[in-house]
C-alpha cells in the first residue's frame, strides 16, 4: 500500500503519456479528459493526507513516520495536477490539450507568415515521455493570465525536496509545517481559478488540513510571541522565525524558558543549541557568500562570546554587542576587521610598514 501511494504521480504520468502516443507531431489517439485528470488530483490529495495522519501517529497506534515522504510527494503531485486541470480547462479544442501540458519539441524554426513577416513555430513531435514541471507551468499560468502565488510555490517546492533529501530521518514534525504551508495554496487556488469550493472537491480530506492548518497557525504564533518576549538579543529575534527543531524537523519551537541560549520543540520536548541555525540564518540575512568565488565571509566568529554572530560591515556582534575599537585605518581609511582589531587602529599594510619602520 506505502509503494503504491508513492508512485501515484509516476503512474499519472505514465497514464497521460499513454493518450500521447501513435499520431505525428505527438496528436494524441484519445483525447485528454480533463475531469479524469481533475479525479487523479482529488486521489492524490487525499492519499497524501492520509499519509499525513498516518506519519503523525504513534507506532503502537499504527503510525509511521516515514509516511510523511509519501504525503509530500503525493500533496505536491496533487497540486500540480490541479494547475494542469487549470490549464487544460483553457483550451477548447481537444486536439489541443497536449500543447499545455506536455514539452514542446526543442527546434522552433521561423515561417513566413504571409505577410512579409515571420512565425516561429515548432518542429518535430512533442515530448510525450515528459510532461510539463513546475517551471514550465509558471510560463503557460503567466500566458494565460492564471494567478498563483509563486514565491509560496518556491517555498512549497523547497520543503517538499528537504522532507525527501536533506532531513528524510526528522520529517514527522517537518511535514506538518508543509501540509500547513500548502493549505493557502490550495485554498486560493481552488476558489480563485477553478471556481469550486475546497470542501466539495476534497471532502474528508480538507476538513482534516482544515483542522490542523488552524492549529499549527495558533501554536506558530504563541511561539513566535514567547520569542519576542525572550530576552534574546533584539536584532536576532526575527531569525528565529527560520529555526526547526533538529530532532523531528518541525518549525514549531520555542525558547527554553531556563536558557535563551536553547530551544524546546514543541512537538517532540527536543531541545538544543540556537546558535547553529542563528548563525546560519544570520550569514543569509547579510547577503550569504561563496568562498570558491573568492567572496568574503560577511560574518565572523566573536572574539569575546566565540560565536559566528559578529556582522563584519558593521564591526559589531549581534549576540553580545563586543564592537571593535577602530572601524577604519586612520591613515587610508581602509575598513578595519577583526584581525586588525590589535593594530592600534592601523591596516595590515600600514602597520606592516609602521612596524618595519620600527
């Protein structure tokens, strides 16, 4: 049952790229029917938010963390096949359906379009092993003139390739966070562009995301209020928004209420160290940087509380505010760093010569 929820999405896929095949240009035997296209959405949303329940249960209840894998790719994959229902419901002409939704022939040549001018069109049949991905989608919505929020559909992308990748061991908590984040999506989308009511066409399944959608929006702002309330320093605590717990993956977490240095997680009682991600959250908040591009770091560990925290352009530590002395050379002016903090206010340069000199 796990293998086959998994491979719903490849399956839609091998089920469309069945309805592409046997006429040129990629013209496909039988039409694509877009309410069966509409009913794999549906199966995929409620498969996946079943694995949701099912990830979140005790093992002795019969749960399994290790669905939440299964639930993102199954919600993510729903999602896109809505936005694919979405586009095909633009097109009239049946015949015409698979230009929205597959990849289009690499080659686009120009032909005269008899008027002295030219078109440019495709040549060749389109790509039906491969159908249209998230990219693609964002270009026809932008041609049709069809709304989404894109910069929370990067969001959703991303959490959807950590969940599988980059922390697969802690996606219990982690999941929740997604299936929260999806449900505005979801919502405005369903409403907006395919006219229809989130509870009809999902049944069951919105009202479970419904319910833990308000949850976790309650239990994220009394986390959020208790950070802005701790006495951590003022100029971090809008990073802390970006801390997860680093036991189950969750974002739900709070300051420790007997160390500011500290976290607890909400969903788990893990706790652990803030400074790691503080000091990760820290450097992407002055710009970030790429040491094989010989950029420099924009922060660095503090001499006096030995944290990555001190902000280089602004000489200070966001922890502990240890400030250097001198900002510049006093003869060039150059911008001083914390290895020149012994200098006596000077560059490397110019105490190099101010001590040759000596």
């Amino acid at each position: 049952m796990v293998f086959l929820r998994i491979v719903t999405f490849e399956f839609i896929n091998f089920w469309l790229q069945g309805l592409m095949v046997g006429k040129p240009n990629g013209v496909n035997k039988v039409p694509l029917e877009p309410s069966k296209l509409k009913q794999n959405a549906v199966t995929s949303i409620r498969l996946g938010v079943e694995d949701f329940q099912r990830s979140r249960l005790e093992k002795k209840e019969g749960g399994d963390p290790d669905r939440a894998i299964s639930s993102a790719r199954n919600l993510f994959a729903g999602l896109l096949l809505l936005f694919k229902y979405r586009l095909i419901l633009s097109i009239k002409d049946p015949q015409d359906i698979h230009k929205v939704i597959y990849k289009p022939p690499k080659e686009v040549v120009p032909y005269p379009d008899g008027k002295g001018g030219i078109d440019w069109t495709p040549t060749g049949k389109f790509q039906t092993k491969t159908t249209i991905d998230v990219e693609d989608i964002k270009k026809r919505f932008t041609a049709f003139k069809i709304n989404v929020d894109w910069d929370l559909m990067q969001r959703l992308q991303t959490e959807r390739n950590n969940l599988e990748h980059l922390h697969p061991t802690q996606n219990a908590g982690a999941i929740a966070g997604f299936v929260a984040d999806l449900f505005p999506m979801l919502r405005a989308f369903i409403v907006e562009e395919l006219d229809d009511s989130p509870a009809t066409l999902l049944g069951a399944a919105w009202a479970i995301m419904l319910e833990h959608h308000d949850f976790f929006i309650e239990e994220q702002q009394a986390c959020r209020l208790m950070w802005s309330e701790s006495s951590i320093p003022e100029r971090l605590k809008d990073l802390t928004d970006a801390i997860m717990c680093e036991g189950c993956g969750s974002p739900l977490v709070q300051p420790d209420p007997d160390s500011v240095e500290h976290y607890k997680c909400v969903a788990c009682d893990f706790q652990a160290e803030v400074f790691g991600q503080l000091e990760e959250e820290l450097e992407k908040a002055c710009g970030g940087y790429n040491p094989f591009h010989g950029d420099d770091a924009p922060t660095d560990t503090c001499p006096e509380c030995e944290h990555q925290l001190f902000v280089v352009s602004e000489g200070e530590c966001y922890w502990c505010d240890y400030e250097l002395e001198d900002r510049e050379c006093t003869i060039c002016e150059e911008p001083l760093g914390l290895d020149d903090r012994h200098t006596g206010g000077l560059c490397s340069y110019h105490y190099y010569v101010w001590n040759k000199d000596d």
